[in-house]
C-alpha cells in the first residue's frame, strides 16, 4: 500500500483544513488506507497523559460504545489512555483514523494494524514532510490541532488544569465546535470553560448524535 498525498487546493484535500487552521493549514498531507473514511462523521478523543483512575473506566465504556455503534473515530493515540482506546477500536469495524506526530516515511507499521489496515478501515494522516519522522512537542501540539479541525465533535476525557490540553480545549471551543467532556469533579476546569459534561450513561449520547447525522 502505497503512500498518498493530498495537495491543497486538490478536490480531495480536506476544506476543513484551511477553515480551522487558516494560513497553518498544511500544504500536503500524507495518507495511508482507506481514504473513504475521511467523509464520514469523526469524533476526535483526546485526554491528558495523566487522568484520574474513575475517569479512565468511563472513557474506556464510551469507547466500547463507539465501537458497537460505528462511529468513526480520528486521534493522535499517544497518551496511555489514548492507546487504550485504540486498542478498543481496532477490535471494532468503524472506520478509525490514525495522525502521528511525524511523518509516514519509516514509520512502522504494527502488527494490529495490519488486518485493519488490509480491511480498509484504518487510516493514518500526516501533515508533517518526509524528513519529519522523528516527533517532538511542538509537532504534537500541532498533529492535536490537525486532528481536531478534522473531527466534527470532539471528546476531552481530562484536562490536567492550566495543561497543554487546558489550552488546547479553550482554542477548539473558539471554533464552535462541539466539545463533550465526562461529568466529574476533575472536568471542572474544561467544564467551566464550555465542554458539555456527560453524565452516567449520557456518553451514549455521542453515538446517537453521529447516527443521527450520518
């Protein structure tokens, strides 16, 4: 499977793109899999490197939920509870989208992405040039804003206060874009700054809300 690269300005390159991420929109973007998934309705899920234990168990439910119901979901996958909820959705069918922090180029494909990958259901985006493959924080900070102009809702499952990923929700919640958190003591900081918090149960409501639209 080859490489492909979507120029701006092409018919195919994503328009949401240049709205969210004006003159920092990238000039290419590099592609692997399926690139159907990119029309579908897209949750981003994002969460904090640390995240108290109650609120991994919840995100861990909702991401089972995301799963049954076929809900595409589009992330970076780097913190510890990211990585667990991709290793959730790839025991699904839904489309999932993969963004690294780097490039494609000499990126190693695992061994659970393979069948995935095969089956067209995965798909992994980069705005990064070819002899970008080594991340560092300031891609990472990017590849997040990549990723969210990209989604059409967006899941914040915690925000360490005054964080990297505090300041990263304040600036998605200035695009008007949904953003949902879980409806705890911790999501204070998110809540009070305008994420829709989700009660016991209520994260079904994601799901509903992308079966509704799609």
């Amino acid at each position: 499977m080859d490489v492909i690269h979507l120029r701006q300005g092409d018919r195919s390159y994503p328009l949401a793109l240049s709205q969210h991420l004006g003159s920092d929109a990238p000039s290419l973007v590099a592609t692997l899999g399926n690139l159907e998934s990119l029309k579908q309705k897209k949750l981003a899920i994002f969460c904090s490197v640390k995240c108290p234990g109650k609120l991994i168990l919840q995100t861990h439910d909702l991401t089972r939920e995301l799963t049954q119901a076929g809900v595409a979901v589009i992330g970076g996958f780097h913190s510890p509870v990211e990585k667990e909820c991709l290793r959730i959705l790839l025991r699904g069918s839904q489309p999932v989208i993969i963004c690294p922090a780097r490039s494609l180029k000499k990126m190693r494909i695992l061994k659970e992405w393979k069948k995935p990958l095969d089956e067209g259901r995965l798909l992994f985006l980069s705005p990064f040039p070819d002899n970008r493959y080594r991340g560092d924080t300031e891609m990472a900070v990017y590849r997040n804003r990549f990723v969210a102009a990209l989604a059409d809702r967006i899941f914040i499952s915690y925000a360490e206060p005054s964080g990297k990923t505090e300041n990263f929700c304040r600036e998605i919640l200035a695009w008007r874009k949904p953003v949902y958190t879980l409806s705890h003591a911790s999501n204070e900081n998110l809540i009070t700054l305008g994420a829709r918090p989700l009660t016991s149960g209520e994260e079904v409501e994601i799901t509903l809300c992308f079966l509704e639209r799609s």
